[in-house]
C-alpha cells in the first residue's frame, strides 16, 4: 500500500526555522500536523501534491505586533496578512486591547454590526472559534484598555487607586487563564501615557504567575529613547517578566542613529540576564493616530522629535476621505495656515481617529535594528481606510526581497528564525514556527530569486508576488497564489500546543 497524506510538497528547500540553512526535503501533512520531512516515496498519494522545485518551504509568518483583533472578525480572509504568508498574528498590540469591550481602543473605524459580543478574554477566543478567519490569532492584553475602563474614560490624567489597580490584574489573569500570551502598553497614547511606572509594575505581576511577557510601545521614540526603554526594561525587573520593545526605532530625524545606543542598551541588560526583545516593520515610515503625534508635539519643524507636515500622509481620515493621500503640508498650504494647524483642523473635521503615515526613520538604521539579533518580525499593520501603511501588505517579501535577497543585510535562514522560530520561542507558542514532525503545519512556499512586495504607499492595497502557498493548520489558504477564502484559523493560546 502506498503511503498517503493530506499534502506533499515536493522538491523544495526547507527551512526549519530554527536559523538553520535550508536543506533538500519533502514535507507530508496529515490532518493539521506535518507528518514527514524527508524523502517521500515516488508512490506516495495525496490530495494535494506541490511541486516546490526552486522554492524555499519554511513554516507560517508569525507577526508578532498586529492591531487586527477587529479586522480578523469583520474580514476574515485577511487578505493583506494572508497573502504576505502571515499565518498567526498576535493582536493586542500598544495598549490596545479588547477588554472591556466597551473601551475597547481600535486603530481604525469598523462596520459594528459584524463583530459578536463579548466580555472576556476567554469571550473573545471563543468568537474567534465560532467566526473564525483565514489566520490564527494570539492576543496581548491591552493595558490602555484596561486602564480607560477602570479610571472610567474621560481624561484621566490621575495615577490609578488600588481598587482600580486590583480591578486591572483581575482582568488581566482572566486573560491570561484563557490563553493571552502577554500585556502591552501604549505609552504616547491615551490613557497609558498618565501611568507612572509603579503603576505598571503593580498592574504587570500577575504576569510572572504566568510566564507571559510585557510587550511596550515604549514613552518615546525619539530625544527620550533610552530613558523610554530603561522604563520598559525597570518594568520586567520588577515585575519579574520578559519584555518585549515594540517596533524598535529612532523617530525624527534629530534622533537618528541613536538606536546604536538603544541596541547597547540592550547588550547590557541581556549581559545582565534580562530576556530582552524586540520586533521592527521593515520601513522608514511609521504610522499612527495625527492625534497622538499632535499631542506629543510631533507636527512641524521645531521640537526634538518634530515631522514636518510635508512628510504627513494622510492614511484614513473617516469625515474626509477625499483627502487620504494628502500630506499635512498640502492641506497647510491650501488653508495657508502652519503645518501645526493644519493638524489640528484635519482632526476637528476629519475625525479623531484619523491615522496617518510619517517618514520619520534612517534607512540605515531599519537596516542596522533588522541585523540586529535581538530584532524579530511584525507588521504593525493598520488594515483600514485607502491609503494604509504598506507594511500591512509587504513587511515579509519586502524583508525577503529588498534586505535579503538584493541587500544582503540578513541571510534567508536568519530572515525566517526572525519570522517564526524566534517569535514562537518568545511568544511561547508549542507548536507552532519550526518545521519538525508532529509540529502543526502553517506554512509557507515561496520563490526566494522573485518574492517581491508590490504594495507601495500610493496603492498600499496590492498583494505580493513570488508567494504560491499558504497553509495554516494543514489547509491551503493560499493556493497557487490565489486566497481560497478557507477559515482555518483558530484562537492561540499562551503555552498551548493546538
Ligand atoms: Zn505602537
Ligand atoms: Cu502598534
């Protein structure tokens, strides 16, 4: 009897994840696990045969820094992550969490109506099982979140009592019994900012009873980095947990090539034994609330950490559309008013949730962070409006193309440990990032001579080329380059092999 399987992908290179150069083998899938890495016989049958000659096999993209705990609900296929080869993310992001619902801060304005109710951590796993996308999901604890409900909104510039801090640790180990991988922050956003670090470390600890992380949009980004990363690094201390820096940078130009000093930072508190992180999206620009750059006094040409309005996009703006794709200097201009006031009038009539794209980093340095050891993969994506960041449609080819392939910066191996490997080992997701028998097989096949991202900050919304496969949890999510509209994706839980 020949032997049979789910899937056999044939011929190609595989990577394991590990940091490993890619060896010669097949890959048989039974069910949701890889059964075989090796050499399968001639005579073997599947119901799905790859041919993967002249390709690289490597198991599914993990992005560890998504904001799309809403958008896998309201657009299951996921398109933009999917089709880059994102097989999990892990939403949850810069304080932006789900719970309580009713405070629940979203990078972008989503149709209601198409998003089930919940309560709960555990709430909302569960709908992700009950509506699931074409992904997996993991999810961080948004302390933001946390935070608006428990001062009960409003401005509340106030430290948090003790009662509000206990009520903030009961939700976060509700969240953590139901599988959450960690906690994050969102220092520059409202109301993470007016927390004191004592604060932090109180809400923090029930995750050292865990084992889950802190993962922090850090105080500041630009003149106050190091002070910034210090905190987030006090805070593990403390709390006696892992930390994770979101999206590592210099921003404004005043403050680049300061991440040399950020990276030595972190030298000497890894040196110390502290298990200290970091991710990074593959581009000079960041993108973001005009809101928050506004409040922290990043509009213009003055200040430490200034972005002059010309190098503003607008992303999404809900009240004006017609004006996405403009830069802050543009409507400046047509008001005739400084780019400071143009900001502000652009949030008074566009709407407060207006998100924008800013040229505000060194390539030399995205080049420098992504050598960097410490650096893992994720998107920082902001799937809504017409104009969003392209990094929520290219981060991985765009790293597999221009820094791998063209720049040389990382080795292909390395490139993929950042993607998978080392983001499962952190995240503390069994299972999943390696290729090995027994392991789940989320996978991807691409071209490594032709990936390219072609999504680009005119027309963001376009699908990269070079990537034929996609399979998350034994399913073809991506098949011959076309998104087969499959729902494979299950809730991730911290620790949790399935
Ligand atoms: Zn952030
Ligand atoms: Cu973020």
């Amino acid at each position: 009897m020949p032997e049979h399987y789910d899937v056999i992908i044939r011929g190609g290179t595989v990577y394991d994840g590990s940091g490993a150069a890619g060896v010669a083998a097949d890959l048989g899938v039974r069910g949701d696990r890889i059964a075989t890495v090796g050499a399968i016989a001639e005579d073997a049958t599947a119901g799905e045969v790859v041919d993967a000659s002249g390709l690289a096999v490597t198991p599914g993209f993990i992005d560890v820094h998504a904001h799309d705990d809403t958008l896998v609900l309201v657009e299951p296929d996921v398109t933009g992550k999917v089709m880059q080869g994102v097989t999990t993310v892990i939403n949850g992001n810069c304080g932006a969490g789900v719970v309580p619902a009713k405070f629940s801060r979203r990078f972008g304005e989503v149709d209601g109506s198409k998003i089930p109710e919940w309560e709960t951590y555990g709430g909302y796993l569960d709908a992700i099982a009950q509506q699931p996308p074409s992904q997996n999901v993991a999810t961080l604890v948004g302390f933001g979140t946390m935070r608006a409900g428990a001062l009960g909104g409003g401005k509340i510039e106030r430290p948090a009592t003790a009662d509000e801090i206990a009520q903030m640790q009961s939700w976060l180990r509700e969240a953590l019994q139901a599988g959450a991988v960690g906690m994050s922050t969102g220092l520059i956003y409202e109301p993470d900012r007016y927390s004191t670090t004592d604060e932090i470390v109180e809400v923090a600890k029930p995750l050292a009873e865990y084992g889950a992380l802190y993962a922090s949009h850090v105080r500041g980004e630009g003149a106050t980095l190091l002070d910034a990363h210090a905190e987030a690094m006090e805070i593990g201390r403390r709390a006696g947990v892992r930390v994770q820096i979101s999206h590592h940078k210099a921003s404004g130009r005043a403050n680049w090539g300061r991440i040399r000093d950020s990276i030595a930072q972190i030298e000497e508190a890894r040196a110390r034994g502290e298990d200290v992180t970091c991710d990074q999206y593959p581009y000079t620009a960041g993108s973001t609330r005009l809101f928050a750059l506004v409040q922290n006094g990043r509009v213009g040409d003055s200040g430490a950490d200034a972005i002059p309005g010309s190098d503003i996009l607008l992303a999404m703006v809900p009240q004006h559309t017609e004006w996405e794709g403009k830069s802050v200097a543009d409507l400046a201009d047509e008001w005739d008013v400084p780019d400071e006031q143009a900001a502000q009038r652009i949030i008074d009539e566009g709407g407060s949730g207006t998100i924008v794209v800013q040229f505000a980093m060194d390539e030399a340095d995205v080049r420098t962070i992504l050598a960097h050891p410490t650096t893992m993969i994720g998107t920082d994506g902001l799937g809504f409006g017409s104009r969003p960041h392209p990094r929520h449609y290219g981060s991985y080819p765009r790293i597999l193309g221009k820094y791998v392939r063209e720049e040389g910066v990382i080795t292909l191996e390395d490139a993929i440990w950042k993607m998978t490997g080392f983001p499962a080992t952190k995240f503390d997701l069994p299972g999943r990032g390696f290729i090995r028998e027994g392991a789940i097989a989320d996978l991807v096949v691409f071209n490594p001579d032709t990936v390219t991202e072609v999504s680009t900050y005119e027309d963001p919304r376009r699908t990269p080329i070079g990537m034929p496969w996609v399979f998350v949890n034994g399913e073809a999510i991506v098949r011959l380059g076309q998104h087969t509209h499959r729902r494979a994706g299950r809730p991730v839980r911290r620790g949790v092999d399935a």
